[in-house]
C-alpha cells in the first residue's frame, strides 16, 4: 500500500493499562511524526523527529510519550489513557528539512477506543 | 499561526462531471501545500506537492494550483468517477519547521 506501516490496526484500551503503537517506514526517510485525527476535527500534529531527535512536541499530555530508536522507526507509548484519547492515530515520514523534502508519506493509521 | 479552510464540508455530483476543490490559508508565506485523500477509516495518500516556486502541478485527471497572493489553492479532478469518493485535505507548511496544518477536508461523493 504506502512505505509506512502502522501496528496495530486497531486498538482497544482501558484507562489503566499501558499500550504501545508502532510504525515503521521503508522510504529512507529521516523524519518522522505522529498526528492525532479525531472525529470533525483538522489532524492535529504531535510530535515530530528528525534524525532520532524530537524537533517539536505540540503541547501534548505526558500520557502520550514518543520514542525514536532509528530513523526507520517511531513508537508512541499510552498510559493512563481517557476516553477523549479515541482517535485515529496516524504516522507519517517525510525528508528532513536540510534535504529539501516536503512530501509527507502516511501510514494506514491505528484506530484507537479507551474505555 | 497558519489556519487552513476547505469549504465546501460535502460535495456530491453524478458521474462523469468535473470536480473543484477549494483551500484557503490565512499566511501567505506559506511555503508548500500537499493535497491528500482519504478513504473512511484509512491512511492519507499524498495526490499532489506544490512547492512555493511553482503554481501548479498535475498528475493524470488531477491538477492543482497555488496562488499565494490570494491565500487560495484548487483542486481539480477532471471527469469524476465514483472511485473518486472520498475525503480530500489540503494542509500547507512553512520554510523553516515540519509543520502541516490541515483543513477539516471536503468529502466527496460521486454518484454512478
């Protein structure tokens, strides 16, 4: 489909536990993000990493914790979770600024449902 | 801040008609604007990149254009088919961070 995969594909959590997704790119990309789509709502960035290194965080909650190990790989961690945490949660890689790239590329995308 | 609108939220038209696709932004210096489209439940799939040097881009039945100077971009498809039923977003950047801000998109439907 896309050179960005997400696992899983769909997610259902309750408030206490601890989950994590995960997404993989295959581009040769060097930057990496994850987005947060709720319901009649414009994507909302949150976070972004170039090159391993977080380049913004957009005031999101600590329940939300991003981990980059490689430029191939980027994991968000779930903790503690509320039900207005629902969402579709989308990764999305792209060249760094200092190559010239634009172009984002997206995952499939994890359904996420706190109960 | 930039602030992105799509309007109109919904468009249906029959089969075989042209379709045109509205975006403003509020910040002229924005730098590129990438149209995306949707399917329910689905991933974005990037449709165009327009870069701030260039005005338009095309790609088979789709065509965009940027005009900076009125905070407008267009998307055009050319004789829609109901494979085009989707949701369609538009998101600018700027130069110097990664940011995109999208719009809420404009979901269409194209009626055999």
């Amino acid at each position: 489909e896309t050179g960005v995969t997400q696992t899983p594909r769909h997610l259902v959590m309750g408030m206490t536990n601890k989950k994590s997704l995960k997404c993989e790119q295959h581009l040769g990309h060097n930057a990496m993000y994850w987005y947060k789509q709720s319901a009649k709502k414009p994507l909302e960035l949150m976070f972004v990493y170039s090159l391993e290194e977080r380049v913004e965080n957009n005031s999101v909650p600590s329940r939300f914790s991003p981990e980059c190990p490689n430029s191939s790989h980027l994991f968000l961690h779930l903790h503690t979770l509320q039900p207005e945490d629902s969402a579709l949660y989308l990764c999305a890689s792209s060249q760094d600024r200092a190559s010239g790239g634009y172009e984002q590329y997206f995952g499939p995308g994890t359904r996420l449902t706190v109960t | 801040k930039q602030e992105v609108t799509q309007i109109p939220a919904a468009l249906s038209v029959p089969e075989g008609e042209n379709l045109v696709l509205n975006c403003s932004f509020t910040d002229s210096a924005i730098y590129n604007l990438q149209w995306f489209r949707q399917d329910p439940g689905k991933g974005l799939t990037s449709l165009l990149l327009i870069q701030s040097s260039q005005r338009e881009q095309t790609s088979g039945r789709l065509n965009a254009s940027l005009d900076k100077s009125s905070g407008r971009s267009t998307l055009y498809i050319a004789a829609s088919q109901p494979g085009d039923s989707a949701t369609y977003l538009c998101a600018g950047g700027g130069l110097n961070d990664y940011k995109l801000s999208f719009g809420a998109g404009t979901t269409v439907t194209v009626r055999a």
